[in-house]
C-alpha cells in the first residue's frame, strides 16, 4: 500500500514510517500540524519540532505543514494512497480527506477506547486516579475516536509518578506490536470491532479552573490534579495554590507523610513535596 502519515514528531514519524515499511507498504508523504486547531497561530516552540522532523525526513519524502483543512482534500488525493495512518493529530479531519484514499484512515490513539476519546487521554487517565492506560488503534470518522477498533492492548501501568518518556517509550512498544495486525486488518476490509457508544468518555483539553487548587476538594483529587499536570509539563510546571499566606506552584505532592508542608485538604492531608514561588506574573 501506499500511505500517507500523521505524526507529532519526528520519532512518531519514524515509528510509523518503520512499522509501515517492515509491513511491506511505503510512506509517500509526511503530514504535521503546526497548531493545534486549523487556522490559529503557530503553537509555541513548533518551529523546533518542525526542524528536528526535516532533519529525520528520508530523502524524496514530501512534509505537508497545512494552515487550513480546506486544502488537505486536495492535497492528500495528489499522492494517490492507499490509506492514511496517524499517530497525534489534533485537527478533526474532514469527510473529505477520509474520503481522498482507497481506503480511508487509521489512528493510533492512547486510550482503550471507547474510554477517553480526544486529544489528551492519559492526562486524564492520571488526572481521574487510572492505575493504567492502554493502546487502541481503529478507523477515523467524523467524530474523533469513534470508529471500528481494530487492535487493542491494554496493560501499560501508571504508577504515582509517571514519568513522560518511559510511558512514552512503553506506548511505542505497544504501537510496534499492534500496528502490524491493524494494517492487515486494513488491506482486508475489515470494518473493527463497533465501539459501544454508552461506554464512551472525552478527553479534552483541561478547564481553565484546573490549573488552581482548592484545598476544599478531596486530596485524591489533589494530588491527582498536580500528578497530571505534572505529566503534561514532563514535570516543569504545576497548579497554583495558596499555602499560609503565599502563593506557590506545586509541583509534587504525597498522600503520606514525607517531607515538606503539610496541607489540611476537604477529607485529609497532603504533603506538598516540591513547589516554585509564582511571580507576579503568575498570581
């Protein structure tokens, strides 16, 4: 087959292109978002991950940097391909462009969906308390993350501090093993198995409310708050809270004793391990 692939990064980009070729099917085009909706400014610090993809990119192949969704109909049917495989893709991909290929898309989504749906699923598997995540690859639709399941491994453990790159690293071994059976899968036709819609969750972006604590809620809740958002800086940043009159960053707490300052939350204590000072800025 003749695919076209979505990635994030150029190591997504390498993943997908090696699993795809060892399968016996050729890449003819990478395909990035350089926001994270169609149409608005360019996210901060994707110039670097654009750099570092041109540097991988394998000789003839072609990187498409779109601005708009309107031309990717267009764009993708040029390249005659078979199939679409994607791997963190934060647009929703129109009627159209699933249409422009013999046989449509494929995605790689980090959820056992129908659990998790959209942009940032293990955000919320931390965020909601999960002791693991798992691998799910199955056909796109219209709606994000709703189509028929064609491979699917649970077992990826979460411990109390998940660490972006070995998580990462454990995905990729999943893709490896899954993505082989889901393009043949593909070739043949099959449709996956239904996802049942009663099952279903979303995982969309946080709310503006959770970057602050309120020492009010639960302290599970707490310190799975700063566990998440501890994740989706790769550990650099935290909620705001107020402790004693200051204001601080958290970056790691304890639900048992240890170190640091301790912290009456609605049904306990928590024990604030690490934190920053927030500048002004910041308050």
């Amino acid at each position: 087959m003749r695919v076209i692939l979505i990635s994030y990064s150029a190591q997504g980009f390498a993943l997908l292109h090696s699993v795809c070729e060892r399968a016996g099917h050729t890449p003819v085009a990478y395909l990035h978002a350089r926001s994270l909706r169609p149409g608005e400014p360019t996210r901060r610090g994707a110039g670097d991950v654009v750099g570092e993809i041109v540097d991988a990119l394998p000789n003839g192949m072609d990187l498409l940097i779109p601005g708009r969704k309107s031309a990717l109909p267009h764009i993708v049917a040029g390249y005659q391909a078979d199939l679409i495989v994607c791997y963190g893709f934060p647009w929703k991909l129109p009627p159209a462009v699933l249409r422009a290929t013999n046989l449509g898309a494929i995605n790689v989504h980090t959820s056992m969906l129908p659990k998790y749906r959209g942009p940032i699923p293990v955000n919320w598997a931390i965020r909601n308390g999960d002791k693991e995540i798992g691998v799910s690859i199955h056909w796109m639709e219209s709606e994000f993350d709703s189509g028929g399941v064609l491979a699917q491994e649970a077992g990826i453990t979460l411990g109390d501090d998940v660490v972006p790159q070995p998580l990462w690293e454990e995905v990729d071994r999943r893709i490896e093993r899954l993505l082989p059976r889901a393009l043949s899968l593909a070739v043949a036709g099959s449709p996956g198995s239904p996802q049942g819609e009663g099952s279903a969750t979303y995982a969309g972006w946080m709310e503006p409310e959770f970057s602050q604590i309120d020492w009010s809620t639960a302290r599970e809740v707490i310190h799975n708050q700063v566990r998440a958002i501890r994740f989706g800086s790769s550990g650099k940043s935290g909620p705001l809270a107020t402790v004693a009159g200051r204001r601080l960053r958290v970056l790691r707490t304890s639900l048992q004793p240890a170190d640091g300052i301790k912290v009456m939350c609605g049904n306990g204590p928590v024990w604030i391990t690490e934190s920053a000072p927030v500048t002004d800025s910041e308050s």
